[in-house]
C-alpha cells in the first residue's frame, strides 16, 4: 500500500509549491473515519483512496482534487457530513465530495429507463465540475484493477458498466490511456474465453518477433536523425487485447489475418516538425493506400491531434505511425486533465493553451444540453450513447465551417448540427457542389449546403436514416407536433359537435379549469386526446358542465328522396345517399384466371389471391398451396413469413401491365371514422364517385366518438385506390385510413 509521503513526494515532482498540509490533514481525516473498514481483497479500506489519489497523480492533477480523491468515499462509507468536510476543507472539495457520493449510488447498468435516469443524474453531477469526472474514472480503474475479489456476478455488472458508460466517457475526455485500460480490463470479465485466446495469440506473437519492435523503433529514429529531427522520439507498442479483438469482430478477420498488430508513436517539438517527419517517412517506406488521417488540420472533438498514416516499413512489416508533437501527446494520454484546467495557461511551442473549457469539455457541456432533446428517458439515454461510441467525419459548410459529425452521418444529421430549425426545413441536399440524395453517407473533407423549404415537415421515415441523438430527438419532436397538430384539429370539430347537439358551447378557455379532471396538462394536448380517440367526447362535455344530462338526438334528413336504408352486420341500420348504392352493387363474380393480367403463371393452375388482395402495381409473389393452386401474395403481406423455410413454393410472377385491364381486383382498407351521422354516407359516396365498387363491408365500434370501418374494395389499379386513399383522407369525418394486407 502507497504511504502518505510518497503521495506528496509525486505531487511535488510536477507541483514543486504543493500545499502539504492539504494533502496531510485529507489522508488523516480519511484515515480516521474509514478506521478499520477492509475491501473485498483484505486490504485496509484506505488503501483504495490512497491508489486513487495516486493515478490523479499520474494524470499531473493539483493538490485540491488529489485530497478529493483521499475523501471521496467518507461521505458514503463513513460516518463524515458534507457540512463536517466544507468546514475542513472547503466548501470547493465538499461540493466535489458530494457530487462524488451521489455518483456511486447510481446503478447505471440496470432496467432502461432507470439506466437512463442514472446516465443523467451522472452527466449533471459531472457538468458542474469536471473533476468530479477525473476522481470518478480514477475510482473505477482502480475498482477494475482489483476486481478479482468480487464474486463473478458483481464483476461482470460492473465490467458492463465500464464498458458501456465509463470507458466511452475517458475517451470522449481524450483519456485514450485510460479508456484502453478500462476496456482492456472490462474485456476480461466480460469475455473471458476471447479475452484469454487473444492475449494467447499476443504473446505467441510477441515471442516469434522478440526484438521486432526495438529494431523497428531503432530505425525510425535513425531515419530521422539522419534527415535532421535530432529530438525526435519513437515508441512502439503492441496493440491491446481489445482493440485487436474489435478489430477482428468489425472486419470479420482471424488473428492471423491481422497485418497491424504493431504501432508506432512518433513525437517532435512542434507542428512542422510532424509534418516533415511524415515526408521523410513517407519517402523512405510505401504507404498503405486509404490509411492516412491528419487530426492536425482538423482535431478531434475531445481535442485529440495526430497524424495517422500506415507504412510497409522494415522487414516488410505492415505498420501504424502516429506522429504528433509532445504537446500533442500529453494531450492524447491524459486528455481534459492535461490543459491549462490546474495549469498556466501559457502556450506551449507556439501551440494555442487551451482554456478550461476545451472541445472535450464542450461535447460534455453538449451532451449536457441534450438532457432537453430527449422527451424521456430512454430518448437521452439512446442519444447520449449514440454521441459517445461513434467514430467521427469531418465536414464543411459552404462558408469553411466544420461540422463533426458520427461516422455514417447523413446530410440530414449535417443539417440538425447547424441548427434544428434547418433540420426540420431539410428537403435537400448539395454535397461537393452536387445535389446528392439525402440518405448519403458523408466522407471526411464535404462540403455540404442544406436546401430548405419553408413548409417542409420532417418525414417520421427520417429517423431510421439519421445517425446522431440530436436529429433522431428534433425529428420525433417534429413528428409528435404534427400528429398532435392533426388530432388536435380533429378533436376540435368532434367538440364543437358534440358540445352543438347537447345545446352547449364549446371553447378553449372552458377546459382549463376541468383539465385536471381529465388528467391532461394542457389544453392542446386534450383536444387531441379526443381526436386520437383516447378521451370521450361526452366525458369532455360532462367535466365542462357536470349537470348536463344525456338527451337522444335524432337527425331526420330534410328529404328521403334518393336515399336507401343499410343494416350493418350488427343490425344498425343507416341511412345512405341513392348515389352510394352504385358503389354496393356489381360487386358479384370472381376474377378468372384466364383474364388475370399476370406474367408467370402456368395455363391449367388454379388461381387465388389472398383475404387482402392485391392489385395492378402491387409487387406480388406467388406461392402454391396444396389443393388450392397458386395464392398471389402482395409482397408485403404478413403471411409470407410462414413461407419463409420453403422456397420451393414461391414462384415468380408480376403484373402483365402492357396488357389492356378491364378486371377490377379487390384490395381492403380500414377507416377510423367519426361516429356521428351522415360520416358512412360521405364515405361510401367518395367511393361511388371514383368508380370504385364495395365489394364488402363491415363497422365495429372501437370508442364513443370513433367507428372501425373495414371495406373490400374493386379497383382497376394501384393508382386508382392510392387516389381515393388520398380523397377519402380528406374527408373531416375520417381519422385515419390504412390499407390492410393480410
């Protein structure tokens, strides 16, 4: 266990003016209360504090959060009080104490929504000081480092842990050493069996080429001196366990079909000298096509900066390089933690210092912001996820701009991280100069320019091709809005009728004080309930006026002339317009095979379609049926499914469409209508109209305001029913209108 001098002798190593007494009085005090608590291991207790502290000293951290780091677990496991440290110490460490606290009585690998809810929690703890992020991940890789005391199932909850949040968050802080050993670590304990073949084949490896890195590095170096960079350093590693074994999932290689287990670092004093380190390397080896990447020009979010280039460099070994300057590098191993955050800001070799709240800080601050995209928890929890384990692209708005987008980002994700109003205004896209569809996957270096429509809403379609939290959580927003904004016009008209036949008026400003009865929060979002079919209309009426007693009320229409009676099959009878009956009749007869209009078929084969039909222009599969011939299927019928072990019984066919049609095929839609009169007669009239014949015709009552209405239809043609789709959409009486495939 480290003792209480050797913390303060590796502070005073890159702190010379350290305050001591800080440091001495936060061991004692931690000592004193943790007593004779003991871990997992048999270890007294203070020893874990103590090994935290010791990695923020890794890191060059002041001496305030090293003493955060010795008090961090009092609050929790000991009988210490916020206001007991903030009289101590101040009430900076004690705020950072607690913060800390309510951390780790977060279970982030837990149900969703509360995984969600802890994720938050997590991110607002670390958003009012970063530290508390430093000290947290500091914690969790030494509870990694000793994980072998706990029982196998609280290792791999915690691994699961580390892997889903922990070890994306170092990285996003641009802890690139830290994030390795995390998920080397969590690797272990969740994939044991992987985990112990690839080290395996690591070290097989490593003894084949004993002295292969030296030899390597060696001549680098020599390369370079020779070639005028005296000062330049070179260090080889072989690659961890994790990132070989991602490597192989993603590319779906075999260990031995990897060619770049080996990377070399190489660091200069400043940025032209990494430039020229790259010419010279480049002229002396052949470079792997497609395998150079400049973080230089354009950094990373989490401030990372570095040349990547691979060579096929000495002995014929394929090799990652990475050059960057020494700067670059503290940057790269401790991230956050190694700006001017604890530091003087000066710059470093003519490199800008950066301030306190450097793009790594800003992407959290970001992920932060999000906390108001997400409309609940799972929302923020996908898109905060989403925002941490993505690779990114670099692209450019016409003005030179840069947009970091995830890896597989679309014009679309462009268009919400400019700003979400030209998300939702999107209707196109320019990429280089050239209009490109908007599903595009962009490349690093695009220049993309957004075409906006001032009447565009977002297609709900959109949000299974975009990519990042921020336009997946616009989109859905844009979406709810619209649907709310149509249900809420149609609740309305149900609540003017309702309120008319009961004598009643109805107004707005008449549900604010009954909202509470209805258990809404808002007015809109009550009058859309109504329109969705969610709340009564009479319910509505009765909490406005609660003495308002039911009153049948008959509606005779002015004249009988040219009107017919029909009894549903529940045995209502309605009164429907003489123009509708046309609609009801000529419906007899079924199609012959000999005049169906369909290539593929064989002459003598009996011919049937499915209980939903299909129509001229539906893409159609054939499938035959023991003692029924061939059934035609519309490609997107459910019933194909069960088809799906035997494909010997699909037969390729498709619609004859050269040939001249004078067969109306039978297709089924279902209607949500309002339950009030004369809503059947402006339906089945729309029919009569567009020379579409009822076939059949059924209505079941699904809520007081709404009937189910299930027609066969008789159409020539995909074309001929999408229109009277879209003019039976219309109608105010009809809520929504769907086409059934059986």
């Amino acid at each position: 266990m480290m003792r209480q001098y050797e913390l303060v002798e590796r502070v005073q190593k890159y702190k010379p003016d350290v305050n001591e007494a800080l440091l001495n009085k936060a061991y004692v005090y931690a000592m004193q209360k943790h007593g004779m608590q003991k871990r997992a291991s048999g270890d007294p207790y203070i020893s874990h504090p103590l090994e935290v502290a010791a990695i923020l000293t890794d890191m060059r951290l002041d001496e305030s959060t090293v003493a955060v780091a010795l008090l961090h677990d009092t609050i929790e496991d000991t009988s210490a009080t916020r206001a007991e440290i903030d009289e101590l110490f101040g009430e900076d460490i004690g705020a950072l104490v607690e913060g800390l606290t309510k951390i780790k009585k977060l279970d982030l690998v837990s149900k969703k929504a509360k995984q969600a809810e802890n994720l938050r929690k997590l991110l607002l703890a670390i958003s009012d000081d970063v530290r508390v992020l430093l000290v947290k991940l500091a914690d969790r890789l030494h509870n990694m480092r000793t994980l072998d005391h706990m029982s196998p199932e609280k290792r791999a909850r915690i691994s699961e842990e580390t892997m889903d949040i922990y070890a994306p968050l170092a990285g996003r802080m641009g802890m690139q050493d830290m994030r390795e050993e995390l998920e080397n670590l969590s690797f272990r304990y969740i994939n044991p069996e992987a985990f112990d073949t690839v080290t395996g084949k690591l070290e097989e490896l490593s003894k084949r080429n004993e002295g292969l890195i030296r030899k390597i590095e060696d001549e680098l170096r020599e390369l370079l001196v020779t070639n005028g960079l005296d000062d330049a350093l070179v260090k080889g590693r072989q690659k961890t366990p994790y990132s070989v074994f991602r490597k192989m999932q993603s590319k779906s290689l075999s260990f031995e079909q990897l060619s770049d287990v080996y990377a070399f670092r190489i660091l200069v004093d400043d940025i032209p000298g990494c430039y020229a380190a790259l010419g010279i390397v480049h002229t002396r080896w052949r470079v792997v096509p497609g395998r150079f990447k400049d973080y230089i020009s354009t950094p990373k979010q989490n401030d990372y900066q570095s040349i990547h280039t691979t060579i096929v460099g000495p002995s014929r070994q394929r090799i990652e390089l990475q050059i960057r300057t020494k700067r670059m590098h503290e940057i790269a191993e401790y991230g956050i933690a190694a700006h001017s955050l604890y530091k003087d800001k000066e710059a470093a070799n003519g490199e800008a210092a950066q301030s306190p709240r450097s793009n790594a800080y800003a992407m959290l601050r970001r992920t932060i912001e999000s906390l108001a995209e997400g409309d609940n928890p799972e929302e923020f929890l996908e898109h905060t996820k989403l925002e941490l384990f993505q690779d990114q692209v670099f692209t450019f708005t016409p003005k030179g701009q840069l947009i970091t987008l995830p890896r597989g980002a679309t014009p679309i994700d462009f268009a919400y991280a400019v700003h979400t109003n030209i998300g939702d205004t999107c209707v196109g896209a320019k990429i280089n100069g050239r209009i490109m569809p908007l599903v595009t996957r962009l490349n690093n270096g695009d220049e993309v320019e957004i075409i906006r429509s001032g009447i565009q809403v977002p297609p709900p379609a959109w949000e299974e091709i975009v990519v990042t939290g921020k336009a997946r959580a616009a989109i859905r927003r844009a979406t709810r809005a619209a649907v709310r904004k149509q249900y809420s016009g149609l609740g309305y008209r149900i609540l003017e009728r309702t309120f008319e036949r009961a004598g009643k008026q109805f107004s707005r400003d008449g549900l604010k004080p009954v909202l509470h009865r209805l258990g809404q929060k808002e007015v809109e979002d009550a009058i859309a309930s109504v329109g969705r079919g969610e709340l009564s209309s009479l319910d509505v009426l009765r909490a406005v006026f609660p003495d308002y007693q039911d009153e049948r009320v008959t509606v005779k229409p002015s004249s009988d002339e040219g009107w017919f009676n029909m009894r549903s099959a529940a045995g209502m009878v309605f009164k429907l317009p003489g123009k509708a009956k046309s609609a009801l009749e000529g419906a007899e007869g079924e199609t012959g095979p000999e005049a169906l209009p369909i290539r593929g078929l064989s002459g003598n084969a009996e011919v049937n379609f499915s209980a939903g039909g299909a129509v001229p222009g539906d893409r159609i599969v054939g499938i035959m049926e023991k003692d029924k011939g061939i059934t035609i299927y519309p490609i997107q019928s459910p019933a194909l499914q069960k088809f799906d072990d035997e494909p010997e019984r699909w037969i390729d066919v498709r619609w004859d469409l050269d040939e001249a049609n004078n067969t109306r095929f039978m297709a089924r839609i279902v209607i949500n209508a309002l339950n009030e009169p004369g809503t059947l007669a402006e339906v089945t009239q729309t029919i009569a109209t567009s020379d579409v014949n009822i076939r059949s015709m059924s209505m079941t009552r699904v809520a007081a305001d709404f009937t189910e209405v299930h027609i066969d239809l008789e159409v020539w043609d995909l074309r001929q029913l999408n229109q009277l789709i879209g003019q039976l959409k219309e109608l105010q009486c009809v809520s929504t209108i769907n086409r059934v495939f059986t």
